[in-house]
C-alpha cells in the first residue's frame, strides 16, 4: 500500500495514456545540459531536511517498487546487485518487504512471499550525495539485507568496478540527469557479468507538462519571453536505441504514468526541492521566479489542467495534478547461455504450410 504525504487532497493515481509532445532526447557524449554541481547541491541541501526529505519519499519509493516487480519475474539468485543513483536506498527498503500476495486471475501458481533481498547477497548503493545515501543507515531495513553504501565522485565518468562484477544493475530515478546518458549505459554493460540484466526507471517525456506550459504561459504574459524552468528529459522513443548502442541485447522499454494531485502549484514545487528535483539545466535563469509570475502561473495551472468540483462553471478547483511519466528499462549483457536466433536457412517448416499453402492470391 502506498503511503501518501499527510498533506490535504494529495492523493496517487495511475493515469490513463495520452499522446506525448517530442521531448529532449537522451543527451549525446559531449553535451552537458545539466550542471551536476547545481545538482549534487540540491540532493545534499534536501537531505540535511531528514524529516521533510523522508516526507516527500512517496513517488520514489512507489517507482522503486514498481521497478522491483520487474525484478520479481527473474528467477535466478543475484549474488552482487548495483543500485546505481541509489538516492537514500529506496530500491533497498523496497527488497526488504515481502512483495505483493494478490494473485493474478490469469496465473494460478501461488506467490512467492518472501522478499527479493532473500535472492541478494550483497547489494551496493552508490550515489553523488552522501547525506542521501547515509540518509535512513539507522533504519531497521539494513539489517535485512547485506548493504554497501559508496559515495561517487563522478557518476558520469568511468565507474570505479572492475569488468564483469555484477549481476544486475537497479536504477530508480536517477539516469535522467546524466549528460552523457550512452556513456554511462556502456559502463553499465561493462561492469555487468554476462548475461546479466540492467532495470532501471528513470522520468522522461512530457512529466510536469501542467507545470511546464503553465511556467511558460505565466513567463510570456508577464515577462514577454520564456525561461527554462523545468529540465528536458529524454522521450521514450529514444531509449531503445540508446540500450542497443550500449550492447544490450533483449531490450524492454514500456512506460507508466503516474499522477499526483496537489492543492496548488505551490506544495508541488516545494516538494520538488524537497527531493532535490529541482531545475539544473546549464542555461537556466540564476534568479528566483518573480512572484508575479508565480501568482500567474497558479491561476493558469487550474484554468487549464485543475479538477474542478461542481462544474467549471459553478465549481471551484479542489486540487491540481502533476503527471510523472515513467520510462522503465530492461537490456541484458550478451552471455552465450541467452536465447539466439538460428541461422538464416535453417528454418523446418516453410512458411506457405504455415499459412495454408499457396501464399497470398492475385492482388494480395
């Protein structure tokens, strides 16, 4: 069950598709669009905040423990397990809870109730930020899985492990403020053992459409221009290629929205830092959001994305919702013990018997 913040009319939906505009793709080796200064900052400034850091938890731990159902459908044990961008180790609190016991109508098999770090035996977490990662070290759920917590230096740099060292690498939301997001992919591979799987979650898309366009709209009505407010993110379109590139075979992509209703404007963005989320584009305006176009941007947001209770015409807006649009990553690391596909010509039933014989008719 997911625990929500205590704050008044927030509440976490599972949104239904929608049509997405063309995001940044994943950044290129050479561009820097984020400044990872800026961004070891805002991680190291929410986490001093231990009560309102642990507060605004909810959506990492609820992609973490999405991401750690994927990791359910592998039966195999994992000796030694990445948490790479391990953040204040939700992927780790996550494996220590017995996973969900509803069963599906469609597998009649009973769950498996014990938890995933029962599979693990050592499971490193590595972060930029160290009062991140130290962040809940006390908690009970160290003690019920082996943990190793490592501080990078460089999380977009060579990682510090030797070739072949782990049997999967876990990711929650951390990959979308990498500059070279293929680099990192590729170092990925290497540190993997063959045949070994990467998952990882990380935001992408359109999240935060309602705060972008509002953002915007509020800049050009009140400032005659528009101001990056909210960092681009890699578009779904773009993530197999970048896992083929990086030598993974087997790829998944899918993605999930989800959806979180909040009072106003105002106690998103407060929780945006208070996850460290904030805006860290390079060419991003140093100076605070005027409050004019603050004051602006919130009449926008519920005209144009608020839910409104009673009719628009009648009613007042009871909340505003903020889409985070998931994008979640399975490659493996070509091993000799995966499926391949058999030689062209070899194949034993031709495929007009398959079809009925005869193939397809005049004009089909």
């Amino acid at each position: 069950m997911l625990q929500l913040p205590p704050r008044a009319c927030r509440q976490l939906l599972q949104a239904g598709r929608r049509g997405y505009a063309v995001a940044h793709p994943g950044a290129p080796a050479g561009l820097q669009v984020f400044n990872r200064n800026t961004k070891w900052l805002q991680k190291e400034r929410a986490a001093a905040d231990v009560e309102a850091s642990r507060r605004v938890d909810y959506l990492r731990d609820e992609v973490a423990s999405r991401l750690c159902e994927r990791l359910l459908d592998i039966n195999r044990h994992f000796p030694q397990v990445l948490d790479l961008g391990a953040n204040a180790c939700n992927i780790a609190r996550v494996l220590t809870q017995p996973p969900d016991t509803s069963t599906n109508a469609d597998d009649p098999a009973p769950p498996n109730t014990a938890p995933i770090s029962t599979r693990i035996s050592n499971l490193t977490a590595a972060d930029s930020s160290p009062t991140l990662l130290n962040r809940d070290a006390s908690l009970p759920f160290n003690s019920s899985i082996p943990i190793t917590r490592e501080v990078l230096t460089d999380e977009e740099g060579a990682l510090p492990y030797p070739d072949n060292t782990y049997d999967a690498v876990l990711s929650s939301l951390s990959l979308h403020w990498i500059n070279n997001l293929p680099g990192t992919l590729r170092e990925i591979n290497r540190v993997l053992k063959p045949d070994a799987p990467i998952i990882a979650a990380l935001l992408g898309g359109d999240s935060l459409f309602e705060l972008r366009t509002s953002l915007q709209l509020a800049d050009m009505d009140r400032r005659g221009g528009v101001s990056t407010h909210v960092s681009p993110l890699a578009d779904v379109k773009d993530m197999g290629g970048l896992l083929q590139g990086a030598g993974f075979k087997l790829l998944t992509v899918d993605v999930d929205d989800i959806v979180v209703d909040y009072p106003s404007c105002f106690e998103l963005m407060a929780d945006l830092q208070a996850m460290g989320e904030g805006n860290a584009v390079i060419m991003r305006d140093g100076k605070p959001i005027g409050r004019d176009v603050l004051l602006a941007c919130e009449g926008i947001y519920k005209e144009l994305h608020g839910n409104w209770e009673g009719g628009r015409e009648d009613g007042k807006v009871e909340s505003v919702p903020a889409t985070f649009r998931l994008i979640y990553l399975i490659g493996w690391k070509e091993g000799e013990r995966q499926q391949q596909p058999e030689q062209r010509g070899t194949g034993q039933v031709n495929l007009k018997d398959v079809l009925g014989g005869g193939g397809l008719g005049p004009g089909q």
